[in-house]
C-alpha cells in the first residue's frame, strides 16, 4: 500500500527533486521464477531472511541495471570476489560451481526470457530504467546471450507491458514501440543506456560502482578502503603532477636561451634603419593588396547596380505588354460578340431551317449506309438457312413466320436440355464431393482409429518415434491430451482458434530433444514440424482465473505439466461481450473475437467456427 506523497517526499526525509527507489520488479531472475515486484520504503527498506534466500540476489539484479560490470554475490563472499555470474541468474542456476553434468541445477535450461525493472520517483515524477535478457536455446555461452536495455521517462511503462510486446513480436517489435512513445528509450548498447542513466542522475562513473561495492560489505568500517580506492585515488592528478615537475627541469635551458636570444638582439640594433624602410614597404604592399580585395566587391557592387536599371526596364517592358495583351484580349471578346449577334441574325433569316435540312440530309445518307449494310447481312443468313433471299416485304414475312417457328422449338429444346444438364452436374458435384469426404474419413479412422489428428501428421510422428527409439505415446500432440469440457461445449471452436497451431505441437522428452532437432533438421519432412522440449517446470503453471485453460480436462501423461505451462503462456481471458473485450488485453469471445495488446483485435472467420483446428 503506497503512502500520502506529503509523508512520501517530506521536507525533512529528502529534498524535493531527489529520486529514489519505490519499486524492484523480477521475472525469471535467479530463483525469483514467474513474476515478482518489491516495493520499498522511502523511509527504509530492511531486506532480511535465512541464508540462500535470494537476499544478494535481489540487490544483484538492481546492480545489473546500475552498473558497467556488476559484481555479483559480494556480501556472500566477504565483498572481494563474485562467484556468480549474468547466465547464472538467467538460467536459475543453484549452487555456486555446480558442475555435476547434469542439468538437475539449472531452474530454466532451454528457450528462457528474464527481465528485471526498477521504478525511481521524487513525488511528483518517475522514471523506470530496465533490461530484458533471452536465449533462444538451451546454450549457457554469454555469447548466445540477448540484451535490450529501457530507459523511459513515462510512468506508464511497466515491465508487464515490456515483456508483452516482446513476446507478441521479440526486440523488433519493442524497439518500434520505444520509437513511437517519445520518452521511452531501447539501446542494445549498456554503455549507451549506463551514459544515459548517469546523465539524468547527475553523477560520476564511479558513483553506482561504489554503491556495487558498498551493497556487498559485511563490516561498516570496510567501506574507507573502497572510497579511498574509488573515489579518493584518482592516479589520473599523479601523471599530471610528474609532468608538471618534469616542466621544471626545463627552465635553466629556457633561461640559458633566452640570455641568448638577448644578446642577438643587441647585435641586430645597427640595422633597425634598415628594418623601418622594410616595414614601410611592407605597409604599401598590404595597402596595395587590400585594395586588390576590394576591387571584386566594388565590380561586384557596380554590376549590381547596372543590372538592377536592367532589371527595371524589363520590368516596365513586361508591365507594357501585359497591358496590351489585355486590351488584345478585349478585343477578341468584343470581335465574339459581334459574331454571335451575326449568328443570331442569319438564323432569324432562315439559317436555321438550312442547317436542319443540312442535317436531315447527313442523316437520311447515314440511313441507306445502315440499310443497305443490313439488307447484305440479310442476304447472307437466308442463303446459309436455305431460305428465300428476294429483297421484298412478302419474301420477309414467310421467311420470319419460318424463322419464328423454328427459333421456338429450338430454344424449348435447349432450355429443357440445359437446366437437365445443370441438374446432372450439381448432382454429379455434391457425390464426387460426399464420396472424397467419406472416403478420406474412411482411411483416417481405419489408419489411425484412436486420434483425429490428421494422417500425415501422424505417419510423421510414426517415424519419429522409430528414430528416437520411443513408443508413440510418448510423443503425444497437444491436441491429444486436452478436451473441452462438456458443460463448456459453447467454447470448443473459440478455444480451439486460440490455440491454433499449437493443437499439431509434439510433446518431445528432454533427453530425446537433440536427436528429434538432428532428425527434422536434416531432411525435408514435407510438413510444419512444431516441437516442445517437454521439460517439468519447478512450479505448478498458473492459469487465469478467468482464462480458456479452466475450460479443458487433461488426460494422464508424463508430460502432462509442461503442457500445462504452455498452454498457461498462451492462456486468453473469456468474455462475454466486444465491449469487454476491448478493456481486455489477451482476451476472447465465445464467437472467437480476440485481442492482443492494446488495441489489436482479430477474428479468422476464414473457416467456420464450428469447423475450428
């Protein structure tokens, strides 16, 4: 529970523009697995608790935010040597030095993703600084491993809302995210981030590295000896000091040359004559060559002001001709006039009725083109119908009364013969389409009777197991192990939409998971191949309380529990209705609308909803 910010931030705690730390978030951090936030105290945090229980390993994840190359485990170690490292705390690693063999030690072996948060606030602002890690297999090399370090001057960023957008879309997606939110920042460089941090902060390099060493002290008297390595000892005044003593050793011979230099100067006295005579050359010569300096801006000023009478004139020229181009202008529109009033008058006197007879004319030749173009076509189809081609009106009408009656019989017979064949081709289609279905039913359940997993998929699962040398039980698909419950039968299709590809995922055992990698990496399985290293988690996968997960029944398998955690990863809030949604990050409907972060909403009604995976 937060306190009031005048007790938060009093005058006699803090000054008022100071920051500090109100909130340490964690997720997959050392043993800390799964979500974790501590909130502290602005007037004092006691973090206490038995050996081994995550004490230094809480502190060690704000110095990974703080410092360059954190030390890490100090306060275990009596503060001089750090028997921990970065992929220690990312893999959960327990025991320092642990090298049995095996990987019973490491909390999370394969694909893992850890973030660690820290929120700063004076009372009236807040900043949160963070670092997302990942590896995307199962290597502990630091080569392998992935950073993005957060800097964000808004407080409604939040570590949740980090690894949401990561995990929607990886660093490419968060990194867009930070371009398009101005005050939040993405660096792939700690140096860079680190500047920044000390930037906002105010203070020097050694500064978060003293508090590295200070967090790891065991006896208060132990910190004059950092502060005097740290702060005290900047050897950088010693060098400069030697250089300047060194300087010294210099003056006897500066002075020897100087005396020098006096002497050589008495001598050269006798020829200052000379000298005045050269300086007043000199003079002349810079006179001279100033005024070759001046001579192209005195052209240059003379050339502007002769083109700019030019450019007047012109002006005056152009102002000339536009005046008589718009009385040429009038002109033409009086000169219009006049010929309109002429058109109007040789109209009144008969004009019209010329133009018309001329049109009619024009048209009537039009006429006995078409005519004569049709009487040929005529001409032509009566000699190919056997018909009478005489040109005469008792000649046309037997042939249309023939025509007629022939044209009726053919177009019954063809309406009769078209709507049988269009009845033969439905009806041949929806057989051809129920034979394929009941045929390619058939084979499935005869080649696989206890899975309505497809065909294919299955023979693929077939030749795996003989590979590995296991029993095909023991590469289940997900889709084999779950069911909808039948009171929530509603649910099925949008269930099984948000499991999606999923549902064709082969639960493969840890020690069988290199080979089953080698063998589908090293030939063309003709099919999208989606794997998981079923690894037991250590804790039991939390559903949501609201989420589809809560909706299925499991059946009995040993990887049963890794199951569980994935489908906990990809778990959905069920609402009833789009309007809930739409408050509902990573939700769904029974109709199958979902949402993604924010904003984002889907539905694939590409297929039927009851017709689903």
């Amino acid at each position: 529970m937060s306190l009031p910010q005048t007790d938060l931030f009093a005058a006699d705690i803090l000054p008022p523009t100071a920051y500090i730390l109100t909130h340490l978030d964690l997720y997959n951090w050392g043993p800390f697995g799964g979500r974790h936030c501590a909130e502290i105290d602005p007037k004092g945090t006691a973090i206490i608790g038995p050996t081994g229980s995550g004490k230094t390993t809480l502190v060690d994840a704000l110095m990974t935010l703080l410092t360059h190359q954190p030390r890490y485990n100090l306060a275990s170690t009596g503060g001089h040597e750090s028997d921990r490292d970065l992929i220690s705390y990312i893999r959960g690693v327990s025991g320092a030095g642990n090298n049995t063999g095996d990987n019973s030690h490491i909390a999370r072996a394969g694909k893992t993703v850890t973030a660690v948060s820290a929120r700063f606030s004076n009372g009236n602002n807040a900043i949160r600084i963070g670092a997302l890690f990942w590896i995307d297999g199962s290597s502990s090399a630091a080569s392998d491993l992935k950073r993005l370090w957060l800097f964000s001057e808004r407080d409604d960023q939040s570590l949740d809302n980090w690894l949401a957008i990561h995990h929607e879309g990886g660093a490419r997606e968060l990194k867009q995210h930070a371009g398009d939110n101005p005050g939040l920042q993405a660096n792939d460089s700690k140096k860079a981030y680190l500047a920044q941090v000390r930037r906002f902060f105010e203070v020097g390099e050694n500064a978060f590295t003293l508090l590295n060493r200070a967090a790891g002290l065991k006896q208060l008297n132990s910190i004059d000896e950092i502060f005097r390595e740290l702060v005290l000892d900047d050897h950088s005044a010693f060098d400069r000091a030697a250089e300047v003593a060194s300087e010294f050793d210099d003056l006897a011979a500066i002075h020897s040359e100087l005396e020098t230099a006096r002497k050589q100067h008495q001598s050269l006295l006798p020829i200052a004559e000379t000298y005045e005579k050269h300086q007043s050359a000199t003079r002349e010569l810079d006179q001279q060559l100033l005024l070759k300096d001046i001579l192209p801006i005195w052209f240059a000023q003379t050339g502007y002001e002769l083109w700019s009478t030019r450019k007047q004139d012109l002006e005056r020229q152009l102002d000339k001709g536009r005046e008589t181009l718009e009385s040429l202008s009038s002109n033409v529109k009086q000169l219009n006039s006049k010929a309109d009033t002429l058109k109007d008058i040789y109209l009144q006197a008969g004009g019209a009725s010329i133009e018309q007879l001329k049109e009619q004319i024009s048209q009537q030749k039009r006429w006995v083109g078409e005519r004569g173009r049709r009487a040929r076509d005529y001409q032509t189809l009566t000699g190919k119908l056997d018909l009478d081609s005489t040109l005469s009106s008792e000649a046309l009408a037997r042939n249309r009364q023939l025509g007629e009656s022939k044209l009726a019989e053919l177009s019954e017979l063809a309406d009769t013969q078209d709507e049988f064949l269009l009845d033969l081709r439905f009806r041949h289609g929806k057989l051809n389409e129920t034979l394929t279905e009941i045929t390619e039913e058939i084979d499935r359940i005869k080649a696989r009777p206890g899975s309505n997993i497809d065909g294919r998929y299955q023979e693929f699962r077939s030749e795996l197991a003989q590979d590995l040398n296991l029993d095909e039980s023991i590469l289940p698909f997900v889709a084999e192990l779950v069911e909808v419950k039948a009171e929530e039968r509603d649910w099925r299709g949008a269930i099984e939409r948000a499991i999606g590809g999923h549902r064709l995922r082969l639960l493969v055992p840890p020690a069988a998971m290199q080979s089953a990698l080698d063998r589908v990496n090293s030939r063309d399985n003709r099919l999208h191949v989606r794997l998981l290293e079923a690894q037991a988690p250590q804790a039991t996968a939390q559903f949501m309380k609201d989420g589809f997960t809560r909706k299925l029944n499991f059946k009995d398998h040993p990887h049963r529990e890794a199951l569980k955690q994935l489908l906990a990863e990809i778990d959905r809030h069920c609402v009833d209705s789009p309007e809930t949604l739409r408050q509902t990050p990573h939700g769904m409907t029974q109709q199958g609308l979902m949402s993604g972060k924010k904003g984002y909403f889907e539905k694939r009604d590409n297929q039927r909803l009851d017709k689903a995976g």
